[in-house]
C-alpha cells in the first residue's frame, strides 16, 4: 500500500495524507473483495449438484435388460400357455419406457454346426436334429418380445449369455454394470448367466417371474434359495415399482 509523504507538523498536509490514506484503502478492498466474488462464480460453476433423482437416474442408465433365449424354437414347448409370455413383454416395455437398454440373447450356429463338439452332451443331439442355425425361424426372437431396430440381438454359442458371444464387449461399450435378467429356462441360460456375470462382478437383478422352466420346483428352489446368494431377485411388478421410486418414470 503506498503513502504520499507529507510533512506531518503541517495540519493541511496531516489532512491530505489522511485523504490519500483512505483513497487506498477503498481501492485495495475493491479489488479484494472483486477477488471473492470471481472465486464464488467459479466455483458455483464447476461444482454441478446432483439431485437423488438425476443420480438414480444415472444409475439406471448403467443397467440393461437381458431377454434370453426368448426364441420360437424354445417358447413353442410352453406354447399351450401363452399368458406365460406377459412378464417378458411387461419387463421389456418397463425397461424401454424407463430407458433402460434390451439386450436379446438366443442361442445359433453356423450351417453345418462347425462350433458343436461332439464331446458335449447337450450341445451335440442339435447337429442330428438340426434348425438351430442362425437363419432357421427356431432361432429368430419371439414376437411378443420382438426387438425394436437398435436393440441388439446376440448370439451365443453355448448356455451362457457370455458363451462364444459379443455380450461383454457391448456391456463394456455402453458401460453397463449391473444385468437384469430374464430368459428361459431358469435352470438353464438364467443360471449360468448369473453365475458368470457374478464372477465377472456385475450387480444382478433376476425377475423371477419372467423366468420359465420345464421343473416348477427346479425353478423355486432356484428363485427361492440359490438366486439371492447373488442377485435381487424381484418380480417385474416390483422392479417397474422400483424404476418409479428411482425416478424411471414412463416415458410419454
């Protein structure tokens, strides 16, 4: 801070310096308190605050849907009941209006079965019985379910969503960590999805009721005691409650 010199046994020059002394002082605190204004702009600026509901919602941006093995050639053996198809069409039109990406998953080969071992027992009776390949209508998505032209639909090659397919790399693409799981059977692609996807640590939401199995009591005793060692397991009125608490609300 600067002081004029003045001669201080004059009074109109201890009256001057007093001037000259507050002068300074007032430009010095504008420009301080000019210093306090800018830092506060900044930061309000750069420091965004995020409602519960703009998280939640980033959240479920981070999760997908996967319908599995939902194919003509598997739901036919549960043909005689087709109200067993409502869960599956209610979890896809839940998680669309909610913005939450459907991933289809059916199992296909190639003609002439080139990816089937005759070592596997389960995998090797589709080469003598054959229309399991990835243009046969047994493999083609059911039409209640069916995909809408930027939902992925991904093949695998064995009983696992993960198995010989591109699932991990679109998961990995969009950055999904958690998997809501459907499909059909429970015993079968639910089961070993969920077990893998655990082991690769994605958080795991199983809608039991938009999960099928040839064995009532297979698919409750799976839904019931080994699933949630893992998983939420929910039915699809629940999970569309939680969407609505989270801020997922239906899209108009």
């Amino acid at each position: 801070m600067r002081v004029l010199w003045t001669d201080y046994r004059n009074p109109v020059s201890r009256k001057r310096r007093g001037f000259v002394f507050e002068e300074e002082i007032m430009k010095w605190t504008n420009k301080i308190l000019g210093f306090i204004c800018l830092s506060l702009l900044t930061l309000c600026t750069a420091t965004p605050v995020l409602t519960v509901k703009s998280s939640d919602m980033m959240q479920a941006n981070h999760s997908a849907l996967l319908v599995m093995d939902v194919q003509n050639g598997i739901v036919q053996r549960f043909a005689e009941k087709p109200e067993v198809m409502v869960p599956f069409q209610r979890a896809v039109s839940a998680a669309r209006r909610a913005g939450i990406p459907v991933i289809f998953v059916r199992v296909a080969f190639r003609k002439g079965y080139p990816e089937v071992s005759a070592k596997n027992k389960m995998f090797s009776a589709i080469t003598k019985f054959g229309s399991m390949t990835i243009s046969d209508a047994s493999t083609q998505i059911h039409y209640s379910v069916a995909p809408l032209p930027d939902e992925p639909v991904v093949t695998k090659l064995r009983v696992s969503a993960f198995a010989g397919s591109d699932l991990e790399i679109i998961l990995r693409a969009r950055k999904i960590d958690t998997l809501i799981l459907t499909g059909i059977a429970t015993s079968g692609v639910v089961l070993s999805t969920l077990r893998e996807a655990a082991d690769k640590d994605y958080g795991l939401v199983v809608l039991s009721d938009a999960c099928l199995d040839a064995d009532p009591e297979v698919h409750r005793v799976l839904v019931e005691k080994l699933f949630p060692r893992q998983a939420d397991v929910l039915t699809v009125s629940e999970w569309a409650d939680t969407l609505l608490k989270q801020g997922g609300s239906p899209k108009s």
